[in-house]
C-alpha cells in the first residue's frame, strides 16, 4: 500500500487548487459559496441519517476521513460537542487550520494521517465516522478495509459509521474515462478542459459491489445496516454505508 504516493498527489493537488480538486464539479473561486455547499449538503445526506439514528451531537465526537480544507468540518462543528478532522495530505491540513482559526472553531481539530491508520485517535473514542467522496479516490480495496479497520478501532459501542463508496455502477463510468484517457494524450484532454493530476489511481480509485461492502464490514466487525442512496450523485453511481459497531 503506497500511502506516500498518496499522500504526494493530493499534496501536489491541493498546492495548485485544494478548492476545485475538492469540489471539481461546483468550484467557482467564491470561498463562502464552497462551505455554504458543505453545509447544504450536510443538511441532506447527513442531518436525516442523525436523527434516524437517534445521535445527539451535541454530546457527540464526530471524526470526519477526508476533510480536506474542511468543506464538511465547519458545519460538523456546528452541530457536535467535538470534531476530529483529519486528511493524507498534510498540505490540506495547513490550509484548513488557516481557514479555521481555533479562537473560532474551538472544537474543531484538523490532523494528518498516513491514507490508512488513524494513530491519532484514542480506540472507542469516536461516536459518528462520516467521510464524503473520499473512499471512491482510495487506489485500492486494501486501503478500503485497513481504514475500515481503523474505524471500528476508533469507534464506541453502539457507535455510528457514515461513509461514502463508489459502486460497481460508477466504477463503469470512471473505467470508460480512465481508457479514453489513456488511448488520447493528457495534452488533448487537459486542452479540452479536463484538469490535470486526474489521470492517476489516486483520483480514479476503486468501487465496491454490495456484496464486498458487506463482506467488508463482517471482515472488520461492522454490523452492516443498510446501503443508503446518495442524493449528490447519478443513481447507483455511489452509495452511503451505514453501519454500527457489532456487539
């Protein structure tokens, strides 16, 4: 698991633009419309699935995988007692912790990891894992099972895991991108509009058919819930797991 060349390419895609390798799709250079979007969004993927589950966060420590320059961590600062953000790439750290000065987000604490562990956080310390197109980037199945694996470390009794994988369905589309791209020279594709530093396993990724996710879970003692459908997105392209910590 090369958690360097990880760490190397989202730092190099954070240092040309963090904003619009994070929100590629959205991203027109307005700061307040990019977390006004965070927030939009955790109001619809993320608020229903609180209260279905009967969280309170108000009493809760949320840990977000993926932060980046916290497009989703400021407004999980809004809602829970203590927020733990972290990202690979140390350069979208510094740049988070510049946004989000401590004087004004006092419970909000932005860390570095290595793609795969999660060293900086106390085992049954965390009670909601959330992560939002994160894992569909993870070059590997590998490093989607050794984070899951982090995760139930991390996780409380009864705690709550949220987290965003891209699907069989998707993973279709991304191939038919990822062969064109290798048939036609990055110039072309880069002179047609397509950004560069997206031609890489780091940004292609990997999917999951149901079946692995759930194997998944059973492999690293999740209790698998249910597949919940991603709004964000076209039908079957990614899909929200939820699970618990099984008993």
């Amino acid at each position: 698991m090369d958690t360097q060349f990880m760490r190397k390419m989202w730092n190099q895609r954070a240092k040309k633009d963090a904003f619009y390798y994070i929100e590629s799709a959205f991203w027109d250079g307005n700061i307040e419309k990019f977390f006004a979007l965070g927030e939009e969004r955790t109001q619809l993927i993320l608020d229903p699935i609180l209260n279905e589950v009967n969280i309170d966060p108000q009493k809760s420590h949320i840990l977000e995988i993926g932060c980046g320059v916290g497009r989703f961590s400021r407004s999980l600062s809004n809602r829970f007692q203590q927020v733990t953000a972290v990202d690979v790439s140390n350069e979208m750290i510094n740049q988070a912790r510049d946004l989000h000065q401590p004087t004004l987000y006092p419970n909000l604490d932005f860390q570095p990891t290595d793609g795969t562990s999660l060293g900086c956080i106390f085992s049954n310390s965390i009670d909601v894992v959330f992560s939002y197109e994160v894992f569909q980037h993870m070059p590997s199945p590998e490093i989607i099972l050794k984070n899951l694996e982090e995760i139930r470390r991390v996780l409380r009794p009864q705690g709550i895991v949220y987290i965003h994988l891209m699907t069989n369905h998707g993973r279709f589309k991304k191939f038919i991108k990822k062969l064109l791209k290798q048939l036609i020279p990055q110039t072309v594709w880069q002179t047609l509009g397509f950004a560069s530093l997206t031609f890489d396993s780091t940004w292609t990724g990997t999917s999951l058919s149901p079946k692995q996710i759930q194997e998944f879970c059973e492999a690293v003692n999740l209790k698998f819930i249910r597949l919940v459908d991603d709004p964000t997105h076209g039908s079957g392209d990614r899909v929200f797991l939820l699970a618990t910590s099984a008993s």
